[in-house]
C-alpha cells in the first residue's frame, strides 16, 4: 500500500474512528496525524523523529489492523446499514415530529 486512495482514505477514515481506541497510542497519534491532520508522511516523520518508511509501515500495519477488527466485529458495517434503513425510514415519515425525530437519530 504505497500510497492510500481517496476511496480506501475514507474506508481506513471510518474504520480509524471506530476502532481507534484498539490501536496502540503510538499508532493512534501516527493515524491521527494521517487521517485527521491529513498531514504527509514527511511532516508526521519530521514530528515524530523518525523515517517515513517507519511512517509508511506503521500507517500499513494500522490499516491491516482496523480491517482486521472490522473483520470480526462488523461496527461500521452495522452503522452504514443502520444510516441507510433510517434515510429509508426519513422518506416514508408522514409527520413532521417523525422527520425530526429520525433527522435526530442521523444526526442532522
């Protein structure tokens, strides 16, 4: 994995807010720095003092990791059907308090 894709940015992006916490603190700050920073590999090896080889590997392992529990514990699976099944529910809503009512529980 040279170099993430937008598409697989927005998957590891996902599966990083899910799963953070499951990662060492090293790997989360590395992926955080990454994901959320959307910093180079170059300045998060600058910060971090070392290669971006290190940087590289250790956004590689992070991401095989986070496929990995997703693998097993389906989280965002389960939250991206969950999202669609309420969209769906949002446009048979017939009162106005069940629109917002389930805008809420989408988070709008």
């Amino acid at each position: 994995m040279a170099k993430i894709n937008l598409q697989d940015y927005v998957k590891y992006g996902k599966l990083f807010d899910a799963y953070e916490k499951l990662l060492s603190e090293d790997r989360q700050k590395v992926m955080s720095m990454y994901f959320e920073f959307n910093m180079t590999l170059a300045e998060i090896a600058k910060e971090k003092d070392i290669s971006r080889q290190a940087v590289l590997d250790s956004i590689e392992k992070s991401c095989l990791k986070l496929e990995e529990y997703e693998s097993k514990l389906h989280i965002v699976q389960k939250e991206e059907l969950l999202e669609t099944k309420l969209k769906e529910l949002l446009a048979v809503c017939k009162t106005k308090e069940q629109k917002q009512k389930v805008e809420e529980l989408l988070g709008k």
